[in-house]
C-alpha cells in the first residue's frame, strides 16, 4: 500500500495507457457518472491480463466530487474461458460446413434451433429466416412418424432411421437416412434437445427400385423363350389352317376378308413373340423397307377399336407411300405406345386423337429438334392429344427408364424409354411439345427410304422340288402339307435318320432344303456334316425354334442356309423366301 501512495496512475499503468485509456474514463466519473470497462495489461511475467474495473466518483457533505475510488477485478480466467468457447463454437461451425451431411437441432415440441448450410439445402431452402420457429415434424410426409422416432429417442440411445420419407420446401418428396440422439443439459437434466444427422439417399432408393426392375426384366427375359415356344406352335396351326383356308374360300370375298383379317393379326401376335425372344436372347432387330403409312394405320385401327366415348380420331396421312428402313414390329410398337399414351391422357375428359404422316426435309428437323438432320427426308409422324398435357419438369424426365407419371401399379415407365431407344436405333428423333392441361405433340422423325421395288414372283411353283426335313410335329405337318397345295413339289424326311442315309443321286433332284428345327429332327450339327460330307450346294432354308443350339450358327455363317425364318412361319413366309432363291 505504501508503495503505492502518492503514484501517479501513468507510473502503475503506463503513460499510453493512461493516456489513451484511463485520463479519459477518469474525466467521465469526475463528471458525475461511475465508469466500468475492461481492459488488458501486460503485467510482466504473468503474461497478459484482462482486468474489469470502475470507478466510482466520492462527494464531500458540499457534493463536490473530491476523489474516485478504483475497483479492479481480475477477469483473465473468465476471458480465457469465453474465448476458449467461441473457438470451440467456431469450430463447430466450420465442422457443420464441412460434413456432407445435413444436421439439425429441435426442441422436444419440434422447434428447430439450430442446422447446417447441407440441411438448408437438402430442404431446398435458401433463406435461413424461413426456419425460424419452424417445427421440424412439419417436414415429415408423416406426421405420425415424427412422433414415433421422438418417442424412440428418448431411451437415450443413438439410434438410426432409414429412408424417411421427408417433404422440402418445394414440396418434393425425398427419401433420408436419418441418426439422431437426445441430449440433455450437464447443468439441467430437464433441459434437453434432439440432434439429428440426414443423408439424403432418394437416389440410392431409386437404384435400388432400378435392380429391382431390371430383376424381373431379368426373369422376364428367362422366361420368355418358353412362352414364346409354346405360343408359336398355337399360332402356326392357326396361320396354317387359315393360310388353307383363305385358299379355299377366294371365291367368297367376305370371307375371304376375314382369313386375311385373321392372318393379319395371327402375323402381328407372331412378331410380338419373336420381339420376346429378341429380348431375352439380346438379337439385333432386323431391318427392312418398311412402308410407314402401312404401319400408322394398323396402329390407328387397333387403338380407335378400344376408345371410350367422348373420344374421336382423326388421320392425316400422306397418300404416297412414306417408306424407311426398320423391323416393321418395333415401328409399330412406337406408334402403339404413344397412341396409347395420348388416349390414356383423355380418359377422364375425352378428346381428339390427331395422328399425322408426312415427308419432311432437313430444315424441319433441324428447326423442331435443335440437332443436326443425317438425312434430307424424313418421315415425320405426329400424335396429338387434347389431353391432360405435362409440365417442364416432367418433359425433361419422360424418356428415362422406370419414370412413369401414371398411378403407382399402373405404369413401369419403361413404354416411353423403350419408344425413344427404338427411334434412336432407327437415326431418328423423337420431339415433344406440351402444356399442361392442354395437350401433348409427339413428333417421331425417321430418316426416309426410296420406296424399293418389289420382287418380282414368277409363277413356277411346279417345276420347284422341296426336300422338307422335319420332326413329327403337327405344325411341320400343316406347313409342308400348304407348300404342297400351293402348287411345289414336296418330299418329306421325318426323324433323325432319314435324311443321314438319302443318297447323293435323290438330293441332286432337290431344289431347296426346308430344315425346321424341332424336337425329332435330325441335330443341326449332324445336318451340317451331312452337307459338307458329301459337298452339297443346296440352298437351305432354315426354320428356327426356341431349341435350336449353337451349332446353327454354322449353318448361316458357312452360307448353307440362305434364309432363316423364326417361328410360328406363316405360308406366305416361306414362299417369300422359296422365290427370292
């Protein structure tokens, strides 16, 4: 005390700092005011100090102010403290920058407290103010399940949640994993909160959904060939009896109409079978001159027989024949599917259909589709609806697979993705235009063909000699008994032996060989050995079935089978290819 008496207050503290601090404080409080502040000295080998002092003006009994009274207080622990809190508080905040995951902190009745930039954008929010106050069970698709996991939480244990079914700010739905924990105060047990952590796994869920699919494609395809097998034998006895029956009836034009009508359709359900063999063995479609205007109207004819009341349709079809190059089923598929679609959009309402054909050169795809056109014709098809119509957002996901906007059960979102793989395959382009609650256009460009001329069929059936080598089936039966009323000369070679022991002499009188590939019949390595055994040069045409093997590749890759067929075979079939040898 004694050394401190008489001081001046720039010895203890220094001239700076009595200066530039304490001369101006000790104004104040002289002026009648007590003055509190805080303040950091260096004291030597203590290091620095933070000190809070005030001082506090003393009157005499006049009430003149004759002195100040200093009172200091050491404040350096709580100074370190708070400043070790704000760093640890920093730091939190830098980690919740940096995790990739949501975090989120509530009260027990929901109110959010506190989250992260990733919980901002996970909600799809961009203004933290519009969380403020905010309970978290409002995100929840169901509310229920928000106070469930609560419930689950406050046994104290982290527990985890997945694939929660949470809505943004935008009302989509997205699918979370979610961990969360309850925490209570060291201080106050009774003050607790929840801390949740969110993963946003709605894509993980859609892969997922995507195996799932792709799994029963899988099962699909595996079971196909069979279906297939025994639904084409049914076909080939229908085709068959009514190929002979169409023959028998060409004086009766009505009926004759119909057995046309008949192996129209039987013709059609065949190419549907083949397109499930094609799928489960991964075959590239076949391509050939296919004359578009042909395919629309069947199309056209299928669906106008299936629409409700309150729907019409209406054709614009080019009078020329439009052609191009394609395997006829799958361009039929096209125009089946989206016809199908824009009926199903009118189904509520009712509508007009409007299906279009015209020739259309590079300008006008390249105006409607904003690529570059690889032809100077192309077969535009438009199918327009006045239907329901779809948004933007819709728009630009249509032509993804598994994305469907009907009800769920009702769609595989694979219609859609399949008609843009089949256009895409054909150097083609599909365009949509749509607006919602007005309509949708599909505009399907195919690149255009010079129509090709037909062959042309000479009438020679009887000169020609078919060695027709089969097994004993009832279909092979029908089918070489039809060749045979049809005019050609058929020798028929049942089981596995008979064609092995017929002399060279009997084959050199044989024009063409009609090998079906059935049960009974002779392998179809043997029959190749048979060939290059005894250096025959026959053409070969080959009917193909659900049990051929891989030796049959021999056979078309060594040039021995000039055509190959795929069952059910109509008649017409293989008289087609029986004169274009």
């Amino acid at each position: 005390e004694e050394e401190m008496t008489g001081r001046h207050l720039s010895d203890l503290w220094g001239k700076e700092t009595y200066k530039n601090i304490i001369a101006g404080k000790l104004q104040t409080c002289f002026s009648g005011q007590t003055v509190r502040y805080q303040a950091d000295f260096n004291v030597g080998s203590s290091g620095e100090k933070y000190f809070e002092v005030t001082f506090y003006p003393l009157k005499n009994q006049e009430g003149e102010i004759v002195n100040v009274l200093a009172e200091s207080l050491d404040i350096t622990e709580l100074k370190l403290s708070v400043r070790e809190a704000i760093r640890k508080e920093e730091d939190i905040k830098r980690l919740e920058m940096t995790v990739p995951v949501g975090l989120l902190r509530c009260k027990p009745d929901g109110t959010i407290v506190r989250f992260n930039d990733n919980f901002m954008k996970l909600i799809e929010c961009d203004n933290p103010d519009l969380l403020t106050g905010v309970s978290f069970r409002e995100f929840y698709s169901e509310k229920s399940l928000f106070d469930i996991h609560l419930m689950q939480l406050q046994k104290g244990e982290i527990r985890t949640f997945s694939r929660v079914p949470l809505v943004t700010l935008n009302n989509r739905e997205i699918k979370c994993r979610i961990n969360g924990c309850m925490v209570s105060d060291y201080d106050n047990p009774h003050d607790s909160w929840f801390d949740f952590a969110f993963e946003d796994v709605s894509r993980e869920v859609m892969l997922e959904n995507r195996l799932l699919q792709a799994k029963k494609l899988e099962t699909i395809g595996s079971l196909a060939g069979g279906i297939a097998h025994d639904f084409n034998n049914l076909l080939g006895s229908i085709l068959g009896f009514t190929e002979m029956l169409g023959d028998e009836l060409k004086d009766n034009k009505s009926a004759f109409e119909i057995t046309g009508k008949i192996l129209k359709a039987g013709t059609r359900a065949k190419e549907l079978t083949n397109q499930l063999l094609t799928f489960s063995r991964q075959v590239e479609q076949k391509k050939v001159p296919v004359c578009v205007n042909d395919i629309l109207e069947e199309a056209v004819s299928v669906v106008s027989s299936h629409i409700k009341t309150g729907m019409t349709v209406r054709e614009r079809i080019e009078s020329s024949k439009v052609m191009v190059s394609a395997d006829p089923t799958q361009l039929f598929r096209v125009f089946l599917n989206l016809m199908t679609n824009a009926v199903q959009a009118m189904e509520k309402n009712g509508g007009t259909l409007t299906v279009t054909l015209e020739l259309a050169d590079g300008l006008a795809f390249r105006n409607e589709t904003g690529k570059e056109n690889s032809s100077d014709r192309y077969a535009l098809v438009r199918i327009e609806d006045t239907g329901t119509g779809m948004e933007d957002a819709v728009i630009s996901r249509i032509f993804e697979p598994y994305f469907t906007t009907k009800e769920p059960g009702k769609g595989t979102g694979l219609g859609l993705s399949v008609v843009y793989g089949i256009v895409s395959d054909l150097e083609g382009e599909l365009a949509v235009k749509s607006e919602k609650g007005r309509g949708s256009v599909f505009s399907v460009f195919i690149p255009a063909i010079t129509q090709s001329t037909e062959q042309t069929i000479i009438n020679t059936r009887d000169s020609v000699r078919i060695m027709f080598v089969s097994g004993d089936s009832h279909e092979s039966r029908i089918l070489a008994g039809a060749l045979r009323q049809s005019g050609y000369t058929v020798h028929n070679l049942r089981g596995k032996d008979e064609f092995m022991n017929i002399g060279i002499d009997s084959l050199e009188k044989i024009n063409i060989i009609v090998y079906v590939c059935e049960e009974g019949v002779i392998s179809q390595s043997d029959f190749y050995a048979k060939f290059v055994d005894d250096n025959l040069n026959i053409p070969v045409i080959f009917i193909a079935g659900s049990q051929c093997d891989i030796s049959a590749e021999k056979l078309l890759n060594s040039g021995i089978a000039k055509h190959v067929l795929f069952k059910p075979v109509s008649l017409r079939e293989i008289i087609t290819a029986i004169q274009l040898i």
